[in-house]
C-alpha cells in the first residue's frame, strides 16, 4: 500500500464511521480480524475482540452509548500492509487508529488515545 491508498482508505473509513452504518463500516474488516482498544473493556468486559461478529456486537453498543459519535482525520501515515490514522473524535481528542489489512480487509487494529 502506497500513501495514496491510505489516504484514500482513511478517507472511506471517516465516511463510513460518520455515517454510523455499522455494516458498511464492518465491510473493511476481515471475518477473523482481532481489535484491542482500551474502551472496549468498558463496553464489553475485555480489551481485544476477535472475529467480525464481536466487533460487531461492541461497536453496536459503543455507538449507542456515543451517538454524537465523529472522526476528522488529521493525517495518515503507511508502512507496507499497515495504515496509520490519526484522527480527532467528537470531543476533539487526539486518536490514533493503528490497521494491518490483509488482501484489502482489516486483520488487526488498534486505538491508541491521547
């Protein structure tokens, strides 16, 4: 993946996420894909989520609890099969969302907040 890839990706992906439709936010991630974020202990008891149907399930809850929910992307960095998005949230805080993908599909992510 090359810098304009990624940044087209982010692009998408801010759309998506803005939209709040989780099926079409879900369509970037592989069925096996595994998510850590610290949030997701709040939300779902645990800090790494595996497969697409539990990321499901935690993303359906955390958009409930944060309907307000929207990324701008700040800037985005690449390295080979990884994308790097810097983004600020609906209450402006500084996020970092770290993705491998696979084959076009996100296989690992991580949040790292500010």
């Amino acid at each position: 993946m090359d810098i304009e890839e990624a940044q087209r990706f982010a692009a998408d992906w801010e759309a998506r996420w803005n939209s709040h439709d989780l099926d079409r936010v879900l369509e970037h991630y592989a069925d096996d894909v595994v998510f850590r974020s610290p949030y997701a202990v709040a939300v779902i008891g645990t800090d790494t989520v595996r497969g697409k149907a539990a990321l499901r399930e935690y993303w359906t809850e955390g958009l409930r609890r944060l309907s307000d929910l929207r990324f701008t992307v700040q800037s985005v960095q690449v390295c080979l099969d990884t994308v790097v998005i810097n983004y600020r949230n609906q209450t402006g805080q500084l996020v970092s969302e770290v993705l491998t993908l696979r084959d076009g599909a996100v296989v690992s992510g991580f949040g790292a907040y500010s």
